[in-house]
C-alpha cells in the first residue's frame, strides 16, 4: 500500500514532513540527507526536482535549486538516487517540482519510473487542478501514488472543497499568501486560517508549509492540522553544514 | 479554422493557465471580468480618449517611398514610433491600469526587458496616481539605463532582477513572486502576449487597435484594407500580436514574424525560439519554449534586450503550428545594419527590435504592386548606446 496514505491511517497528529533540494548541497548529497531525516525521526520526505525558473520560491529555494542544477541534477539522476534511498528509508517519499522538467520527460513515463523506483506521491505546485483532473489523474491513481495540491489564504471555500474532492493523500496548506521562505510566527489572521481549514472537516488530512522554521511554528501548525512542512529552514541548515548527520538530527529534534 | 483563444484560455494545443494555487484568484478575477470591463462603453470612451489625447493616436501610416523604390514594393510604416514613450507598449498599459481600476487594485507592478514596457507602465501610473513597482534584469538594466532612469524620474521603484541570465525571464519571474505575496490589492500589467490566460488575449486586443487603424488608414490610401504583407518583430509577440490581429481571418494577407537569430540561430547564441523551442511551460502557459533536454529553460541571447525572451506567447506558438504566420530570423548584424539603412533612407532611427522587422526586407522577394506594412513598434533613442557600441555607421 502507498506509504503516505499507511501513514495518515495510523498517524494524524503532529506529522513532520520536511523538503530539501535533490542534488543539494552536493549531486550526492540526496540519499545521506534521506537517511540522517529517517534517523532523526521525521514522518516525509519530500524531494524536490530541480527547474530554472521556480516562481513559488523564495530566495532560499530558488539558490538551492540554481546549485543543484550547476552540480548536474536532473530527474533521471533524481530517480536514480530515489531508488539507492529506498534500498535504505522506509519513510514516504515525495517528488515535489515544476510541471515543464516532468513534461519534457513524459508525464506518465516520469509517473511510472517513480512509482517503480518507490515514490509515493507528487507535488507539482503549478499543475492546476482543472487540468489535472482532464489529463493526469489517471496516470497518478493507475500507479498508487498521491497528488497533493496547495490552498492559500485566498482560496475560495468552493475551490477548496474541489481539490479535497481531487486529492488522495493530503493537501498542503500555505501558511500565507508568500513564495517559500522562513518566517519567525504566525499572525493572528495565519491562525485563523488554520481554523477555518480545521473547522471544514476535510475528507484529506492537511499539513501546512511555508514559515515553519521553528519549534515555536511546528508546535503552532501541529495544533490545528496534521503536522507541519519544512523546507527552508532546512535548507538554510544544509547550506551551512560542515556535519550533516549531527546538524540534521540536532534540527529535527529542534523542531519538535 | 480558429485563430481566437477558446473559452479554456488555449490558442489550439497552447495557453491555459498554468499558475501556483496562490495566484489562483488573481487569474479567476481577471478571467471572469475581462472581456465584460473592455466591452463597457465607458471603458471604451476613456481607452480610446487616452490613445487620442495621450499616445497619440491614430499613428501614421507612412509610405516610405525610397525604401519602396530599394526594395521596388509599395512599403509602409506603421508608426508605433511616435506613440507616447516611444513605443506601442503604451496601448496596452493604459487599457490595463484603467482594468485595473475597475478592478479596485491600488498597486501596479510589472516586468521589463528593454525598458519600453517599463517606462509605458511607469507613465501611466503616473497619469493615474497609481504606485508602481518595475522588476527588470541587472543586465538589462545596465544596458538600458535611458529608460530605467525615465522610470525613476516617473516615480516608478525599478527593482533590479539578480537571478539567471538576469534578463527579461527573470524580471518575469520576480513580478510573478511579488504577485503571489501582494495578491489582493496589486494588478500586474504583463508587457507582452505571454503568462497564463487571460493575458495573453487581453494584451492582444489591446493592442490590436494597430491593425485596426491598419486597414482603415490603407482602405483610405488605396481604396482595400487588405495589404500583401505584414511584417513585425516578434519576441514575447505584443507588437506583432496587434499588427496581425484584424488580419488573421483575411488568409490572402501573409503575415510574417521576425524572431532574434542572435549571432546566429546555430551559434548557441540566439533567440529564435520557433526554431529552437519544443513545447513547454513557462511563465503560466504553455507555448513554444526554448530548453535543454531536461526541460530546464535555456538563456536566450539577442542584442536587443526587448527580443531575447526564451519564448513566444501562445497565440504565436499556433500561428507558426498552423502556418498561418511565416516566421523568419535574422542576426544581430542584419538588425543592426537595417537599423541604420532606414535611418539614413527614411530619416527613422528604429528601435533594435523594430529593425529586425527591416531586414528581412532583403531576404523576400515582392512584386511590384505588392503592399507591405511594417508595422514600426519602437523608436531607437533607447539604443543610442548599443548602435554606438556596434559602431559600424
């Protein structure tokens, strides 16, 4: 069975999924960051496929992505380090990245390698969800994996119900109307966002993401949703790490 | 067949609305109240009193009689040129503040290569009252300085874009992120046909207003609105976009683009993207697109910083599909050496880009009685600096 849909089954609180850059800091880095995260303790483990021209990202997001791409990653590198992780983690794992590399490579081609290589689910933050539903839900549900799409603060009630009902693993919640990035709290209005979302009584579980950089945040998200997104603030860590495993365990446990 | 975007926002296999979930309603707004805000009347009446009273409208149409006698062909300009600012940028920038308006947005920001688009923004938020924000590369920024400081001097804040090539992708890629962090009171007037529909056609009717006067001012002149020929350059494609527009269904009229070969569409530095491109997806639509193997957007080159965008919007990704338009390239050296043939034939100074359009003059082959408009979308005061710099006049 798909590992994110197992894991929701039997754990809705205080789940912490935490994103990194394939290929970064380092092209070989991708696999030692998977088991050093599995190890300190993390719930997923979401990778994201290198683009050019990531216009949801923030600063932090967009350098890893140029560096990656500098060190030589690409997605069949990618999936290639997907399945030396499986070979190691059991978490679920991922893929999280613009929709034009995955079309250059064959959207079902790509769905089919990563589902055999162990992927669990996909993000693809500028696939619309009307155009998912035509010519794309097909090819992700024939190959057991999740899709998750982003809500905002500015999504219609309407609109959200509409990617619940397209949704089969959970849905990932923007913490505010922002690119990526580390943020030090939440507002009065961020939290109740969070509120309206936990008092929808959605079919998916959510998890929320951008400005979750901290124990305090963490803590914040977790009390109204099932868990938090980290990826920033991780990245930031891994940018100025000289020992990984240490660094990243001491980071998680942070969090926590 | 159909050359008009259908109700899905596509042109054919190109468009639609490929955009994070955080700009979602941004787009909604815009798609559902569009077409309704530019066919009021009162939309109309001021769009078209602007034009008259601030750009400058109609422009001429100028036949240009040595360059007719050089390339024995009835050759007309179409003089975007003499439009406010210097360009047909403006046409597009004043419909879209006065959307904006009706939409209730306060803030304006906007993405530029060359600066043209810029400085259209710029001076109508200026006109307006309207704060404004322009993101345009580090590169071009240096390299049109001209316009960046008639920016500032309109009390525009021109953030530099320090990202890839730190060109016009870039400045895109900024203005998509301000976006997407200032969503409700902030409209952004995209410069040119491409982005997620609706852009794409509502920067094309606003500018189709230049093929309109077109076959009104020829019918004038010769008695027919049709002419043999339309010519225009062609980088995200908003000239060409309004050049072509009201001759689309006229299939006797050919239309040709003229893309950025660079040094050369071979050279690795260019920006022919309907050579070069395969489908992909930048900015929020999905078009032709020049990019590696791995789908990873490539930096165009050309030496006019208005032309070196990595793809064309998706209106002109079916035109080439479909055959409708003819696409041709030229190098920098034929742009550059047209630049000043018209200067010293017509007494015209054109834009780089605009020069483009001229020299594929020499690569056709007309008939006597053939009517070729090209349509003259900038003037080349901007450019000082880079005809200086190539030096051969």
């Amino acid at each position: 069975m798909n590992r994110i849909k197992e894991l929701f089954k039997s754990k809705r609180k205080s789940l912490l999924s935490v994103y990194y850059t394939a290929g970064f800091p380092t092209l070989t880095a991708t696999i030692p960051i998977a088991q050093h995260l599995e190890k300190a303790g993390v719930d997923i483990i979401e990778i994201g496929i290198p683009f050019s021209d990531p216009i949801a990202d923030g600063p932090t997001i967009q350098e890893s992505n140029k560096i990656a791409l500098d060190n030589g990653m690409n997605l069949h590198l990618l999936l290639e380090q997907v399945r030396g992780i499986r070979k190691c983690v059991s978490l679920p794992i991922i893929l999280m990245g613009y929709l034009n590399p995955v079309l250059q490579f064959g959207f079902e081609k790509f769905v089919k390698e990563a589902a055999r290589v162990g992927v669990d689910g996909l993000i693809l933050p500028d696939l619309p969800v009307d155009e998912y539903l035509l010519m794309y839900k097909k090819i992700v549900d024939e190959n057991e994996l999740t899709n998750t799409f982003l809500i905002s603060p500015t999504t219609s009630e309407k609109r959200i119900r509409k990617i619940d009902a397209a949704s089969n693993g959970f849905i990932y919640a923007v913490s505010s109307s922002s690119t990526t990035g580390a943020q030090q709290g939440f507002s009065t209005e961020q939290e109740s966002y969070f509120k309206r979302l936990q008092d929808m009584k959605l079919e998916n579980p959510f998890l929320i993401g951008f400005g979750v950089s901290n124990h305090e945040t963490f803590a914040a998200v977790s009390k109204y949703s099932s868990g938090g997104i980290v990826g920033s603030a991780f990245i930031n860590l891994l940018k100025n790490s000289t020992d990984l495993d240490s660094d990243i365990t001491r980071f998680i446990k942070g969090l926590r | 067949m159909t050359y008009a975007v259908d109700e899905k926002g596509y042109y054919g296999q190109f468009g639609g609305a490929y955009i994070p979930e955080m700009l979602y309603p941004n787009i909604e707004e815009l798609r559902l109240n569009y077409l309704k805000i530019i066919q009021e009347d009162g939309f109309i009446a001021e769009f078209d009193q602007l034009l008259k009273d601030f750009v400058g409208r109609p422009t001429p149409l100028y036949f240009a009689k040595r360059m007719s006698e050089r390339y024995k062909a009835k050759i007309y300009l179409k003089r975007e040129d003499l439009c406010h600012t210097g360009a047909h940028k403006i046409n597009n920038t004043i419909g879209q503040i006065l959307l904006a308006q009706r939409l209730g947005k306060r803030k304006i920001i906007a993405e530029t290569g060359a600066g043209q688009h810029g400085v259209a923004t710029a001076t109508v938020c200026a006109l307006m009252g309207m704060e404004c924000i322009v993101y345009m590369g580090k590169h071009d920024m240096e390299r049109q300085k001209p316009n960046v400081e008639r920016m500032r001097i309109l009390g525009t804040k021109v953030v530099p874009a320090l990202s890839g090539s730190m060109t016009l992708k870039d400045a895109t890629n900024q203005a998509m992120r301000h976006w997407i962090n200032h969503p409700t009171d902030t409209h952004y007037i995209i410069g040119s046909v491409v982005g997620p529909h609706p852009y794409p056609d509502m920067v094309a009717r606003f500018q189709s207003v230049i093929s309109e006067e077109i076959r009104n001012q020829l019918n004038e002149e010769i008695g027919n609105p049709f002419p043999d020929y339309v010519i225009a350059c062609v980088g995200g494609g908003s000239n060409a976009a309004g050049a072509f527009y009201h001759f689309l269904n006229d299939e006797h009229v050919q239309l040709i683009g003229v893309e950025a070969g660079g040094k050369g569409v071979d050279t690795g530095k260019s920006a022919a993207t309907t050579v070069l491109g395969k489908v992909g997806i930048l900015h929020g639509s999905k078009s032709l697109l020049m990019q590696t193997a791995d789908g990873q957007v490539v930096e165009p080159y050309s030496i006019s910083a208005g032309l070196d965008y990595p793809g064309i919007g998706p209106m002109h990704a079916h035109l080439f599909e479909t055959g409708r338009v003819q696409f041709l390239n030229v190098t920098d050296d034929e742009a550059m050496n047209a630049g000043i043939e018209l200067s010293r034939t017509e007494g015209i100074i054109p834009a780089i880009e605009t020069a483009h359009a001229i020299a594929v003059l020499s690569k056709m082959d007309f008939a006597p009685d053939d009517v070729v408009v090209i349509n003259l979308s900038g003037r080349g005061d901007k450019d000082l600096e880079t005809y200086i710099k190539w030096g051969k006049y």
